[in-house]
C-alpha cells in the first residue's frame, strides 16, 4: 500500500508546533524585520496577519473557496465570505466587471480590510 502526501486540512499539521510557539516565531522574524526595515508597524504582524495573507493570495491564485476552507480550517462560511470574498454584492457587481471586460480571470476577489 503506497502512502500519500498529506495535504493541508486532513488533520495532519504542515507545521510541527504549538500555537504558543507559532506566536514567538512570528514575533520573533517580525521584531528582526523591524529592526532590519526600520518600520515599527512589523511589530504589530501576528499569526493571523499571516494565515489572513496567506488566504487572500490563494483566492487571488485562483483556489476555489471550497478548497480553501478545507486547509485553512475555516469552518463557517458565511465568516469566511464576509472577511474574505467582501460581500455578495461586490462579488456579483466585479463579475459581471469581468465578464464585460473579457478577462480570463476566474475569480475576482474585493475584500476590506481596515487598517490597525
């Protein structure tokens, strides 16, 4: 029997670590940016600045929202929908955008975010 590579969303963790320990690496790599950048706001980046990121840009890279989910661990969607897809309204009005415009684009993501 030939074992498979696990995938993000099947329970197995990409990242060997306790959530405490995800919190110092970050705060860890963001102090060195800081420092490095001279820009305090790095001090200010989280974990879920990061997983946040990470979701816009598969959105952008074209996963379906399905499939994100499922390795994101996000379980609501109407939550999801709202922080990441922005509203029903958005969406429909930037397809109907694409459409006319003859983009090949297959997903058009319009989020907002505020600003800390």
């Amino acid at each position: 029997m030939s074992q498979s590579t696990p995938t993000p969303g099947d329970g197995d963790r990409v990242l060997e670590g306790t959530p405490r320990t995800v919190r110092r690496w970050v705060g860890s790599a963001a102090a060195e940016l800081a420092e490095d950048d001279t820009d305090d706001r790095w001090l200010y980046v989280g974990p879920h600045d990061l997983r946040r990121t990470w979701g816009h840009l598969a959105l952008e890279a074209e996963v379906l929202p399905s499939v994100l989910m499922q390795w994101g661990g996000w379980d609501d969607y109407e939550t999801f929908q709202r922080h990441y897809l922005g509203s029903v309204r958005s969406v429909c009005r930037l397809e109907k955008r694409r459409k006319s415009t003859g983009s090949n684009s297959a997903f058009i993501v319009e989020t907002n975010i505020s600003s800390r």
